[in-house]
C-alpha cells in the first residue's frame, strides 16, 4: 500500500516535470522580441568609392539628409493614409570595392518627426567609412542579406534605394539585382554623372519594377534623391514614375531623366 502510495507520488512529480518541459518552448518563445511592423524596409545603398571626393560624399549625404527632412517625405512617412502603420524603417549600406560594415547596417525605426530628423543628423554628420573600387554587387548583395534577415522589423514592403557615380561588372551585378528580385525587393537607381551610367543602372542594377534617376553632378544630387524618396515612401505604385510627374515634384529636375527597366518577355 505504501509502495502504491509512493509510486502515484513519483508518478505526479514526473507528470509535472513533464509538463514544465511541455512549457519550455512557450516560454522562450514569449521571451523573444516580436519583428515590429512597418509600412517600408528601405535601405539606402551608398557609393563611396574613389570617384566620389570628400567634398561630394558630403554633397550626398547632405542630399539624404536633407531630403528625411523634407516636409512632404516626412509627412508621406507618418501619414496612415500611405500606409497602415504611419512607420518605416531605414538602414544605410556604403560599399566601394566592398561593403563596408557601419553602425548605419542596423535598422533605425522612424515613427515620429523626431526620429525623422534625428536619423537626418545622423546621416550629415556621418563619418565615411573607406573608398576604393566600384563593386555594386557587394553593396547590394549585403543590403539583400539586411533587408532578409531578423533584422527587427518586418513588412511586404522591401525597397533599395541604390546612389552611385560608376559602374561594376555586368555579369554579377545582374546576379545580385536578381537574387534581391527573387526575394521580393524592388531596386530603385539614382546616378551621378554621365548618362552611361545610368543606362548601366537601367540594364543591370533596378528591378523590372523599379526605377532610376539621373543626376548630372552631385550638386543635383540632392533634388534628386528628395524627389525619389517622395516617389517610394508615398505608399503608391512606385515602379513606374513618369519623368514629367517627377518634374513636378521640385524645381532644378530637368538635369534629370526616370526610366524604368522593361522586363523581358
């Protein structure tokens, strides 16, 4: 009888390990920080190879910078009319002959215009990591694998903003637009220069629904990329602006041209 008593005693004690084991993973799994939703994942994917000077990566960055600032874009963020959650977030990849690992990797959640401008100040007062060569495809493959990963943040929308003055080679800078096609990020271009590089972005840096802009020099740069940041944080259709549309968003764009790549059939 005492062995029957002390067996059902036992048999309670393993009943409830059991089932603080069952518990564990509930557990743990509450414990985990939840990816925060967003109307947009953008990152902007920055050239800062030995074309571009010191005076011009200040030029770009001030362009950026400035453009976060903008009223209209600031608004198209925080607006639930773009959007169901009136929040993105946005990273910063800088790539030459290589991408360069940077505190910017990390995405930074902008919910409020004090974040907005925050992250503003942050990019005008950023360092420049390195320069180089031109390797497009590094930069863009590090922003794809940013973009994927349990980065904090999830949303369908999934955007490259890719800003350069050169060019890499074709074969594996179409390898790197495809994969990030492939895993549903549309690659948008904006160029600096001649309309070379341009055509080279239009042929192997944007997705078929993205688009690229071209600035003739880095003092239009900032025009330009205020007015692609209205295009992509609009919550719309951002895969085919017309340039005359583009036009009308701010003064100084006639140095520029929005083409968009054509998929093939």
């Amino acid at each position: 009888m005492l062995r029957l008593e002390q067996g059902s005693y036992e048999m309670k004690k393993l009943k409830k390990l059991w089932g603080a084991l069952a518990a564990l993973p509930l557990l743990f799994g509450a414990t985990q920080v939840s990816a925060v939703p967003v109307d947009l994942e953008l990152s902007l994917v920055i050239d800062v190879s030995g074309s571009v000077s010191t005076s011009e990566y200040n030029l770009m960055m001030d362009g950026y910078a400035n453009a976060f600032r903008d009223a209209t874009i600031q608004n198209n963020i925080l607006s639930t009319a773009n959007g169901d959650l009136g929040q993105i977030a946005v990273n910063v990849v800088f790539f030459a002959s290589n991408f360069y690992t940077t505190a910017l990797d990390t995405f930074t959640l902008l919910d409020s215009a004090a974040a907005i401008n925050t992250f503003a100040d942050t990019l005008d007062n950023f360092a420049r990591p390195g320069g180089g060569g031109t390797d497009i495809f590094d930069g863009v493959n590090a922003a794809t694998a940013l973009l994927t990963a349990d980065n904090g943040f999830e949303s369908t929308n999934l955007i490259m903003d890719v800003s350069g003055d050169g060019t890499s080679t074709a074969f594996f800078t179409q390898a790197a637009r495809d994969a990030a096609e492939a895993a549903g990020i549309t690659i948008n271009g904006i160029t600096i220069g001649s309309q070379g590089i341009n055509d080279f972005y239009i042929a192997n840096v944007i997705t078929s629904d993205g688009f690229a802009l071209h600035a003739t020099d880095f003092d239009d740069f900032s025009n330009g990329i205020k007015t692609k940041l209205v295009v992509e944080t609009s919550g719309g259709d951002t895969s085919v602006p017309a340039p005359a549309t583009l036009l009308l968003m701010g003064a100084g764009l006639l140095g520029f041209s929005a083409t968009r790549r054509r998929k093939a059939s």
